[in-house]
C-alpha cells in the first residue's frame, strides 16, 4: 500500500497550494523512489526534463502565446472589448455578454485560456464594476470567457491532444469550431437567465451611442481582423504547418502594432517577458506531469482504472461519458496539459477499440477540461482573474458556478449530437 502514498500527497500538496508542476514532480519522484531506485529517479530526471519539451512542434505553442501578448501590450485586444460594448452594452447583462463575445474573438488570437482571462479581467471588470454590475457576475463571467481560448482554434489544448496521440491538429481545430460557438452562446443564454433573475446585478446604465459612432468603431477592429484571417487561413488552407502558422501569428502579432504605432521598447520587454513566464509555467507541468506518469506507468494505476473502464460491460457510448467525466474530476486537482499526458497514451487505444471517432472524443475531454480551469481548487482561471483585479476568490468561484451548470450543458449536447464536431 505504500507505493499509493504519492497519489494521496499529491492532494494534499494541490490542496495546500503548492505549483502544479512542483507537485507532480516531487511525489512522482517519491513514487518513482519507492517502486523502483534512486538511480532510477536520476535517470529519468537526467533526460526527461529535456527530452519531454524538445519537440519541434512544440513551438507552436510559446508562438501563439507571444502573438497574444504582443496583442495585449499594444491594447489592441482592449479595442474588441470597446467596440463590443459599444454594439450591445446597453442590452440587459450587455456588458457582461460583450465579455463573452470578446473572449471568443481573444481565445481565437492567442490559444491560451489565462492569456485571455488576464486580458478580459483588466479590461472588462472595471468597466462592469462602474456600472454597478455584481462583484460575482463580473468575476464570474471573466472567468469562463477565458476558458473559450482552448476550444475555439489556435487551442493549444488542441494542439497538445494532436502532438500525444498523432491525430490532425488542423482536423480538431476544425472539430472546435462550432462547439466554441455553441459554448460561446450557452454563457450568454446563463447571463440573460441571471440578469432575467437577479436585474439588480447588471444596471442598465450605460450611455446610449448614436449609430454613425457604432459603425465608425468598426474601424478599430481591422487589425483584429487581419490577423486572425492570416491565422486561420494559414492553417486550415495546408499550406503551411501548425508549427509555422504560429510563427507567422508570432510575426504579424508585432508587424501590425508596430505599424500601428503602439509598440514602444517596454510594450515590447513586456510581452517577451510575459510569454516566458507562460511558457515556462506550460513546459515545467509537462515535466512534472511526465515525472509523475512515470510512476504511474510503474505502478499501472492509470492503466488499471482506464482497463477497468472498458471492461464495464456497456455501451462504448456509455464509456466514453465515463471517460469525460472522469477528465471533469480530474480537472478539479490537476491542470489539463498534466492531465491529457498522464491519461491519452492509455485512453486512445480504448477509445479507437471501441471504433469511437476520437476527434469528438477529443472535443468531448476539451470540454471537459474547461470545467476545470474555474472549478476549485485549483481553478487556474479563477485565480488569475482575482489576482488581476485584486476581488475575493470564494466570490469569483460562486460567481463561475452558474456558467460550469452551462459548461456541463454543452457537454452533454456535444455527447448526443457528435455530427456538431464533425460537420466541418
């Protein structure tokens, strides 16, 4: 019984705040200490700290990530927030809705939830804070908008399920399309139903703007526009590869602010120092995730749930909604890169077994994993979203909860129409 002690510690480490990464790699290498040697642990940490982020395709993801930040230092990305708020603001809960909207458009820029969630929460909070709208609901609704960025293409979750079980990139970003617009409007159908129930958590307040003024806003966006045309292009064209469209979004994402004039030395300084800081967050859980399942592959615990799983004499409908809900339990103690690498090697053949389409299996899990970034206690989003406007995070998790009971909804509409992940 000793050798499932790291699987305890682990919980508890998550639960008393310790990194991620930190925890994952620490009790994997007490698991890896107990099952097998010392030497064993300096073997594995002696390569794997290299070999498991030395990937060419993995640049597509701190590419993605600097395009957002170059975004994000030139306020470009504050401009769809404004001309959004412009177009509907005065709408019962509109300013909370223009946040959604806005985290659609942001989550098909840069690919990264907590990029998205710490732009939308220094841009939309004050403006929902001056008029009146309910610490929850502001809270709340910047948290889940920040989870669009891994569903709707360039979704570096998407990209991670690609690179670990082989399947096209281009092919789920093409599967992601529609369940991020269905996401995107189940949020907006919970902010009427809140605004419908509870009016007094989003005044109506905000100054009526003539048309001529709405349709001359139109004109911030083109930058905006421009690049996600270059972006999306590139990919679902073929001409280029997942890799090499990052680094053209990585090079437009600086050409079009600088042409624009909003890139000084410190904007610039900023975004690198930034997307480092992100990446390095990115690369470090998948070490430690990759730490950690070496231990699990010693000790063949997640083999032993995943075997027991489809050995369950049902339907393979029925496992795959085990599977997805077993990806939303694991998503409340880990983070979902730690998650697809310790769980798909094991997954993928069961669900390929079962002659199940694994790109709607794979929208399926991503879906999943979004309940996991605002859901305690390690709701990644949550934490950044209270972190950069400074409000209680007991109130940004029970602002979230409305929007995870939505979460859930699109969930079970993906499960009982796949052709919504395959039309495309």
């Amino acid at each position: 019984m000793l050798i499932y002690l790291p699987l305890l510690l682990l919980f508890v480490f998550l639960a008393l705040g310790v990194p991620v990464f930190l925890s994952m790699a620490m009790t994997g290498a007490i698991g890896l200490i107990l099952v097998a040697d010392l030497d064993t642990l300096l073997g594995i940490f002696s390569t794997n700290s290299y070999t498991s982020v030395a990937h060419y395709e993995f640049l597509s993801i701190p590419l993605f990530i600097l395009m957002a930040n170059f975004l994000t230092s030139s306020n470009i990305t504050s401009d769809l927030f404004g001309v959004l708020q412009k177009w509907i603001g005065r709408l019962p809960g509109g300013l909370a809705i223009s946040t959604i909207f806005a985290g659609a458009g942001l989550g098909a820029l840069s690919g990264t939830s907590t990029a998205s969630t710490a732009t939308l929460a220094g841009a939309a909070v004050p403006e929902m804070n001056k008029h009146g709208y309910s610490k929850k609901l502001s809270m709340g609704v910047v948290s889940i908008s920040g989870t669009l960025a891994i569903m709707i293409p360039p979704s570096g979750t998407l990209i991670i399920f690609g690179l670990i079980s082989g399947y096209s990139i281009t092919d789920l970003f093409r599967a992601g399309i529609i369940p991020g617009i269905l996401t995107t409007l189940i949020y907006i159908l919970v902010v009427l139903i809140w605004v419908k129930r509870r009016p007094q958590d989003a005044p109506t307040t905000t100054e009526k703007v003539p048309l001529r003024e709405k349709v001359a806003s139109l004109r911030e966006l083109w930058a905006i526009l421009l690049l996600m045309v270059i972006v999306l292009v590139s990919i679902f064209s073929g001409w280029v590869t997942i890799t090499e469209a990052a680094g053209l979004a990585a090079l437009f994402g600086f050409l079009i602010p600088l042409f624009m004039g909003r890139l000084s030395f410190d904007k610039v300084k900023t975004a690198l120092v930034n997307s480092v800081k992100t990446t390095t967050m990115i690369f470090a859980i998948i070490i430690g995730a990759m730490t950690f399942g070496y231990y699990l592959t010693l000790t063949q615990i997640t083999s032993k749930i995943v075997i027991f799983i489809s050995n369950l004499d049902v339907s393979a409908s029925l496992i795959v909604l085990i599977f997805v809900l077993l990806y939303a339990f694991l998503g409340l103690f880990m983070d979902q890169v730690a998650i697809l690498y310790l769980t798909l090697p094991l997954a993928i053949p069961v669900v390929e077994a079962l002659g199940v389409d694994v790109i709607w299996f794979a929208i399926l899990i991503v879906a999943a994993a979004e309940t996991g970034l605002v859901t305690p206690p390690l709701g990644l989003n949550c934490y950044v979203a209270s972190g950069a406007t400074g409000e209680s995070l007991e109130k940004t998790f029970k602002g979230v909860m409305p929007f995870v009971v939505g979460q859930f909804a699109v969930i079970f509409i993906l499960f009982f129409f796949p052709w919504l992940t395959s039309i495309l």
